[in-house]
C-alpha cells in the first residue's frame, strides 16, 4: 500500500508524453517495474566487500571475493566456501566499499555533507533540475529519487530533462563495430579517413571486427571527417539526433555566413555609428536614482502570495510596502530563489538592488534559507562594487516614450517584429527545453530573414542619398545584429563573442562580453507586428514568383525586368505599393508599377492569387526562338523522368517491394517534376506571344 506518495516530472525532448515516476518509502515504481530497495541510514554501514589473497599469483579472478557485515562474517563464509581451515585465508578489505550506483544515488545530498545538517544542505537541497540521459534512468535516477525521499523525506529534484541520445546520419546506435564512434575532437579539428583507420588499428576492438568498422567508416566518410570548429558542433547537437556530417559541416558554412554578414553590415554603420538610446532597451532600462526602488516598476500587481509564480508582481509588491520582512513577502521571494540565483536572470541586476535596499540589513528567519542566501551574496556585491545589470522590466518613469525613432520603413518595421518573433521562439524554447525550436528561430533570423531579406533590401536605401532614411536604417541593423548575436550565443559561444566585441560601442549600458550581456526578452523588444508580417509574406510569394520565372529564362541578377502588378482589390493594392520598393529590389526589377492604365505586349504573366497577377516584361530581354528550343529540350527530359516514375510507382509489386523510404523520395520526385513540367508550358505559351 502507498502510503505517501510524490511526483517527479520527466521532460524528454521530441515527444509529447510526459513519464512520472511514483515514489513511497519503501518502494520505485515505473510503469510495470518495481524494485525492493534497502537503503542505510546515517548511522549504518552498507554491506563490505572483501577478497582473498592467499591463492597464488595470477589466479585471482571474480570467483575469489566474499562479502560481510564484518571481517568475522566474511572470514567465516571464506572458510565455508573453500573448505579450507580460517588459519590458511587472509582477507584484505576493498577499498572502494560502495558500489558505483549506490554512491551514486547520494549524490544529490552528500556532496553537501550528509549526514551532517550543513548549512550548504539546508540551502542547496533539493535542487530543481537533472539532466540526464534514458539509458540510466533506473540504475541512477531512480535510486536518487528513492535515498532522497527515503533518507531525507525531499525529493532530490522535481525536473528531469532527459537529453536525446547521439546518433549517426542513419539513425544507428553508436558502435565501435559498426565504424560510425565519432570523436567530438575530429569534428572540431578534422580528420582524414586514413586517421580515422589508424584510431581503430589503436583500439582495443576485436581485430575480427576492425575490417568491418572500416568499411563503414569508407561508407560514412569516404573523403574524412571536414573540419567544422566548435560552434557548428554544438549547434549542431542542439538542432539533430543524427548527427550528420555534412550537416555539421552545413553549419560551419552558416557560421561562415553570419561573419561575412556583420563584416558586411559593419561596412553599412561606419566608424561614426552611434547607437540611438531609443531604440536600444539597455538604456530604457534605468536603475532607481533614489535608491528606495519606489516607482520604478511599470507592473502595478498588487497583493502577494505563497503561491505566486510571476517574479515581476512579487517584486513589484515588494517595492510598494514600508516594510519587506513579512512573512508572505519573505516565503514568496524564499520560494523563487530557491529555484533561481537572482530575481531577473542569471545575472545581479537592478532588480536584487533595488529588492536589496528595502530588505536593509534585518537578520531574516532561518526558516528563509534561499532568501538568506540570496541576501549574503548581493550585500558582497555590492561591497566588491560589482556593477549591476539592466532589468528588462526595471523602467524610468518616463518609459511610455517609444522605443522606435518614428521614422521607420515598412521594411525596418518588419525587421524589427521578426526579431521580437526570434526573441519569443528562444525564450519559449529555454522554458520548455525546446532547443531544436530555439535554434530554427535563430536560424531562421540570419539566414532567411536578415541576410536574404533585410541585408538585400537595403543596398539601395545606403545608395539613395536619403539621410533620415539611412540613419533609421543603421539604427535597425545595429538592433538586428545585437540582438541576433545575443540570442545565438548560448549555443555558439565562439563566434558571437568575437563579433560582439566588433559592434559599435556608444552612450549605452556596456556589457564586457557577450557571456554576461542580458538575454534579450519580449518584454525589450515590443515589435511584433503580425500584421506587417502577413503582408510581407504576400510581397515575398510574388518575389518568388517572379525569380522563378527570371530563373526558366537564365536572367541574371544584374538584367533588370519590369514588372506591372494588377490587382482587383484595394487592400492588397495598398500592401503592394507600401512595398513597392522592397519588391523592385528583391525581384531584381528596374521598375514596379501597380495597376497601370496600360500594359506593354511581350509580359509574361504570373498568378500570385485570385486578386493579383503580375506582367512580367520579357520583351527585348530574351532570344525567344532561343529560349524556346531549350525549353523544348528541358521538357522532353522532364517528361522522360516523368514517364519512368509513373512506370515504376504503377507497378502491382511496388508497395511491397520497395521500401517506404524510396517511396516517399519518388512521390517527391514525381511532384516536383510534374510542377517543373507546368511552369514550362506556361513559359513556352508565353514566348510564343514574343516570337
């Protein structure tokens, strides 16, 4: 019968299931397991573990070993076994007298002096989070849980975050046999496969098995492992289970990306850049001048609680009352930092100041040991004259003033919101241990979002001549990139650190290093405009278009196209005029006209939607007999393609033969074809009329 009974929540990533783990005095429950445990008080001693050593040299083996509660019992049961007098035994005792798992499952408390109530116990146990992987989940995790609840009645932590396992590119467990053991350094640094052959002739592998793990070692990396640094690796472990090479490797190429991105926009700032104050959160984010804290807060939350888990209207409360040394106040600020080393972050900030000064120097109630903890910690602080952080909700008075210069383009708009995006994703991805969300975010920011948008788009803005335009435009950029590098640097510590130190340094709050620069929050980046975005997205689906087709007729990049956009509704008429000059830009047009009195003959013409079309002008630009024999050509090879992938997927043994893998590569095929197949027809209608 269970007669007290807890919860351990485990969060295991890539699945939507959550496992508890069921725990009484006496026993560990998990789904259909249980185990009968005998734990050991503070006062007992676990069993010994003794062997003999009175057989001759050499042949010692597992079979001489004997165990007790005390060297007599041990000699005894030695005697028995061997049938052999207790004169002619010697018994040494080993020195490692707990075995692995047990010593183990004191971890939690012990390194903290358990048995004695040290005051690192009282303050330091029970933690919050272990992170940990599957596969030992009953030997440690499970034996953790029960020595903490069994020895001390607390559980040694309520979270269990269980780390996927490390996979190659084909899904398969790691395996010296199989050749796919991939040493973290070779990634890093790189390695030929003849090296790689080498490691594996130096291995204690089975000389049996050393031809097998070299063939798949010359089928996974026929050409070595390339070398990717740090950074690409640990982004990469972040993002992927299978650990792919060329995706490590596709990594390091993005890395090569967000150097030569910043290089590029540095050139954009210039050496005169100074960052503005409003558009920058460091500098919104004032601490109290008068030191009471009174204020301060742009939360007005009211009455506090035990129960409440919102920091900022703890905090926010704490700094309206006279007098902090109360016991709800003082319960609640104790029950944070019991899960938290300050009260904003990982960093001191203006928010442990200013809860600091209005806790003054009372002595607090033993019963508080975090915030007691916590008090001791800020008061060294503040005597070695450690400066403190912002507080991304510690604000001035005057903080209704806008963040945005006023000035901004549609285009500096919708930057600015993938960027609040960017800083939502990440932060919801930290609180729910969704790295792989977290680092697409990022991903997503630099690379299709920055670099293929942003970056393009204002090459002719820092060309126009146009100073309001181009100071608001740096002031975007440099937002951009301090907030991109800052989201990036939790997993690719290396390079957003030395661009970091590169970035222009003006009247803001400095930060020394990236490591210690806030994270940024949504609550400093109030730019989400979903509404921006949408239109955006409809600008982009015609860029697409119109580069697709520039692409069936080999334009390149510097001939410039026309474009004549028709619409039949007013609302997307206005979205895209607003844009007009992103989408001359990014369709590499010289000209973009929206609903002309009349359209020139020899246009291609493209549906965006029910309500827009667009008149590309190809006229003079193109050879049609010329384009329309290769046309011609590339058809018949499609439709070849075609023909041979409809034969193989109708054939009666084709779901039961081939597997689901290549099935699902053909369907793809088969799409993508098809569509390819389409656009040429349209292409060719299309040169017909220019002939």
């Amino acid at each position: 019968m269970v007669n007290h009974l807890v919860k351990t929540t485990f969060n295991i990533p890539y699945r939507d299931s959550k496992l508890n783990i069921l725990v009484n005095s006496n026993q560990v429950y998990c789904e259909n397991h249980a185990w009968e445990l005998d734990g050991f008080g503070p006062d007992q001693s676990p069993v010994s573990r003794l062997y003999l050593t009175w057989f001759p040299l050499g042949e010692i083996d597992n079979e001489y070993w004997v165990s007790g509660r005390s060297e007599e019992e041990a000699l005894e049961k030695a005697a028995k076994k061997f049938n052999v007098t207790r004169s002619k035994i010697k018994l040494t005792q080993d020195g490692d007298v707990l075995d692995t798992w047990f010593s183990s499952s004191l971890f939690p408390f012990s390194i903290f002096g358990w048995p004695e109530q040290t005051e690192e116990l009282k303050v330091f146990y029970p933690g919050t989070l272990l992170e940990t992987g599957h596969d030992i989940l009953f030997f440690w995790v499970a034996r953790m849980v029960f020595f903490g609840q069994k020895l001390l009645n607390k559980l040694p932590f309520r979270e269990v975050y269980l780390h996927p396992m490390v996979r190659d590119a084909h899904g398969r467990k790691m395996s010296k046999s199989l050749g796919n053991v991939i040493d973290p350094m070779d990634v890093i640094m790189g390695v030929s496969l003849e090296q790689l052959h080498l490691q594996l002739n130096e291995s204690n592998l089975d000389p049996k098995e050393i031809e097998k793990a070299k063939d798949g070692q010359k089928q996974d990396y026929p050409n070595g492992i390339p070398e990717c640094g740090t950074d690409a690796l640990r982004f990469a472990l972040c993002r992927d289970i299978n650990l792919d090479i060329l995706r490590v490797q596709g990594y390091r190429f993005f890395c090569n990306k967000l150097w030569n991105a910043t290089k590029f926009a540095l050139t954009y700032l210039g050496n005169d850049f100074q960052p503005s104050s409003h558009i920058n959160d460091k500098v919104s984010c004032k601490s109290d001048s008068n030191g009471d804290g009174r204020g301060v807060f742009s939360d007005k939350t009211g009455n506090i609680s035990e129960q409440s888990s919102d920091i900022r209207s703890i905090v926010s409360s704490c700094v309206k009352r006279g007098n902090l040394v109360r016991p709800d106040v003082c319960a609640s600020l104790d029950k944070y930092l019991g899960d938290h080393s300050y009260l904003d972050g990982f960093s001191p900030t203006q928010a442990d100041a200013v809860v600091y000064k209005k806790l003054g120097s009372e002595q607090l109630h033993d019963k508080y040991p975090h915030l007691v903890r916590w008090q001791r910690h800020v008061r060294s602080l503040i005597s070695d004259e450690v400066p403190f952080l912002p507080c991304g909700w510690l604000v001035s008075e005057d903080s209704s003033e806008s963040k945005l210069i006023g000035n901004e383009s549609p285009m500096d708009l919708w930057m600015l919101s993938r960027v609040a995006a960017a800083v939502d994703s990440c932060n919801r991805g930290f609180e729910t241990y969704d790295f792989a969300g977290a680092t697409t975010a990022c991903y997503n920011l630099w690379l299709y979002d920055l670099c293929d948008v942003y970056l393009e788009y204002l090459k002719p803005v820092f060309q126009s001549g146009d100073n309001a335009a181009i100071s608001t435009a740096k002031q975007t950029l440099y937002t951009c990139l301090d907030y991109g590098l800052r989201l990036l640097s939790p997993f690719m510590p290396f390079i957003t650190e030395e661009l970091y130190q590169r970035l222009p340094r003006g009247a803001v709050v400095e930060f020394p290093s990236i490591c210690v620069a806030a994270y940024p929050e949504l609550e400093q980046s109030p730019w989400r405009n979903t509404e921006i975005e949408s239109e955006l997205d409809f600008i982009q689906k015609i860029v697409r278009l119109v580069r697709s087709v520039r692409a069936d007729y080999n334009l390149l990049n510097k001939v410039k196209t026309e474009a004549y956009v028709v619409c039949s509704d007013d609302g997307v008429s206005a979205t895209v005029g607003k844009f007009q000059s992103a989408l001359s830009t990014l369709a590499y047009c010289s000209k973009v006209e929206v609903n002309p009195a009349s359209l020139p003959s020899g246009c291609a013409i493209l549906t965006v939607s029910d309500k827009c079309e667009v008149h590309l002008l190809l006229k003079g630009l193109i050879e049609p007999a010329k384009e329309l024999s290769k046309l011609v050509k590339k058809r018949e090879a499609l439709e070849q393609q075609v023909t041979k992938l409809n034969q193989a997927m109708s054939a009666a043994d084709y779901e039961a033969k081939v597997p689901v893998e290549v099935r699902q590569t053909n369907s793809e095929k088969l799409i993508a074809s098809e569509g390819e197949l389409s656009r040429l027809q349209a292409a060719m209608v299309a040169l017909k009329t220019m002939e």
